[in-house]
C-alpha cells in the first residue's frame, strides 16, 4: 500500500510596513549617497541670465522709445523676440533633462517650479514690447519709466540670487529687496491706474496704458514669486 506524504503547510508571514518617515529617510539616505547632478544649478543661471539680458534690452527699449523712428523700434522688438526664443529653448532643455534625472541638487519640484516662473518672466518682457506695436503707443509716462526701471532692478537681484544659490547661505538680503522692489512696483500701478482714469480723455488710451502697466506689474509679480521659491528651498536646505 502507498504511502501518503503529509507536508508542513507553511507558516503565515506578517507583512511588513515601512512608515512615511521611515521612507523619507531612506530617500534622504540615497539622495546623499547618489551623485547629484549640479547642473541645474548652471542651467537655472542660464535661464535668469537670459531674462536679465531681455530686462536691459527692455530697458533701452522705453528710454529711447520716443526719440526713435519705427524701423528702431521694430528692430529691437525683434532683438527682444530672440531673447524669448532663447529662453524658451533653454527652459525646454532644462524640463527635459529634469525628466531624465532621479537624483538633484534640489527638488525637482522647485526645479520646475523655478524655470517655468523664470520663462515666464522673459515672455512677459516680450509680450510688453510686442503691446508697444500693437498697440501703437507713441508716447513713454512715468508709470511705464518707473515700472521698467524696478523691473530690471528686481531681474538683476534674481540674477545674484539664483548665482548663490548653489551655496545654500546668506539669501536673506535677496529676499527684502526684491520683496520690497515687489511692493514699490505694486505703488507705482496703481498710481498710474489713478492717474489713468483722472486725466486720460480717451477711453481708448485708458484702455492701451491699463493693459502696458499690468504686463510690466507682473513682471515683477513673478520675480516675487521665484524669490518664494529659492526662500522655501533654502529653508528645507538648512
């Protein structure tokens, strides 16, 4: 007669749980044993660098703007339009190198975050000067002098800020000024939108100068925000 096998059913293994922070820091853990890619450092420099060369070129834009004929103007539209083109290239390059990578110096998050406000920043200046065109504005106010001028200060400090921001320390200077060039900005606006609604006659005007002061005064609404962006990535950095 045949011998019937009985096997040992085996024993039930509890699963195992990792915890959220226990996962956070196994993450931390890769990320400072892994190489980190440095690069985005350079090619968000690249980026504000691109974007304080359309700020000057706006700049010498509207101080010269009433003393030019429109074959200057339509050239330096043009200048600025290659500016933005190379601001985009190199925002598409960066977002795709940004994909291909697991390991960065920052979050990729603040990453994006960063070169989509800094191509923004660089479309606005473009959009400002194309209005110019279309909308045939022939005469340069202090509104729009002193919206440009805070502008070009503001990309500038960005400019230093993201240079630094490799080194993680002493942002804070950065932040007051730009926050503070923000709200002089805002001051300014809406100054002009009152000037505007006072003493224009023509609705037609109103409406032309109201669309140039809102494009300028985002402008540095953006410049704010990536300045809230370094601040949060220098804070989790500490």
């Amino acid at each position: 007669m045949a011998k019937t096998t009985f096997r040992a059913k085996p024993k039930a293994t509890k699963p195992i749980y990792i915890g959220a922070q226990t996962l956070a820091n196994m993450y931390g853990i890769m990320r400072w044993l892994m190489p980190r890619d440095e690069k985005f450092f350079e090619m968000l420099l690249e980026q504000a660098e691109i974007a304080l060369q359309g700020a000057k070129e706006l700049k010498d834009f509207v101080e010269n703007y009433s003393n030019l004929d429109r074959n200057w103007r339509k050239s330096k539209s043009q200048l600025i339009r290659e500016i933005e083109h190379k601001g985009d290239k190199t925002t598409h390059k960066l977002i795709e190198k940004l994909n291909k990578s697991f390991i960065t110096p920052i979050d990729k998050e603040d990453i994006h975050q960063m070169a989509v406000l800094l191509d923004d920043v660089i479309d606005l200046i473009n959009a400002v000067v194309l209005r110019f065109s279309l909308l045939g504005i022939e005469r340069i106010d202090i509104c729009i002098t002193e919206l440009v001028e805070i502008i070009y200060k503001s990309v500038a400090e960005l400019n230093k800020s993201i240079s630094d921001l490799r080194k993680m320390k002493d942002m804070k200077e950065y932040y007051i000024k730009i926050h503070s060039l923000e709200n002089e900005a805002d001051e300014v606006y809406y100054k002009g939108i009152d000037e505007l609604f006072h003493f224009y006659k023509n609705p037609i005007d109103i409406m032309k100068y109201k669309e140039i002061y809102e494009l300028l005064e985002s402008v540095t609404d953006k410049c704010e925000d990536i300045t809230n962006v370094i601040e949060g990535i220098v804070v989790k950095h500490a």
